[in-house]
C-alpha cells in the first residue's frame, strides 16, 4: 500500500484525502492518548478516553480545533 502524500501546507504527518479531495476526518475513536503523544500535549484526561467525547465535553468541533486552542499547552 502506497503512503499518502503530504500535500497539505503546514500539515504534520500524512492524511489521506476523500474522493472528492476534502481531507478525510480523523477517526472520533481515536484515544486522546494518540492525540497527545503526536502533539506532545497534555490535555490532562485519561489517555483512553476518545476524541469525539473529548471534543464534545470542551465544545469543539474538530481534532484542528482542538490542536489550535490553547489546551493542553
């Protein structure tokens, strides 16, 4: 399997596109604690508690939202 390419300015790591060239959303049951670990954040909640629950509880909308915003720094 091919990797994705990087084609996203300012983007860290690979993400693959949809078919229509949107950049795909990350998974809402990726743990927190992947999320952490990738960033090197500390959001301060256990590490196998899931994005989209975490998302929801800090009332934001995506895993870009929540990299931009000031928790965990």
């Amino acid at each position: 399997m091919a990797k994705a390419k990087n084609d996203a300015p300012g983007m860290r790591g690979q993400r693959s596109r949809n078919k229509d060239g949107q950049l795909r959303e990350k998974r809402g049951d990726t743990h927190i604690g992947t999320i952490e670990e990738k960033y090197k954040r500390d959001f301060g909640v256990r590490s196998d508690m899931k994005l989209d629950n975490f998302l929801k509880k800090n009332n934001l909308n995506s895993l870009n939202d929540l990299i931009e915003s000031d928790l965990g720094k």
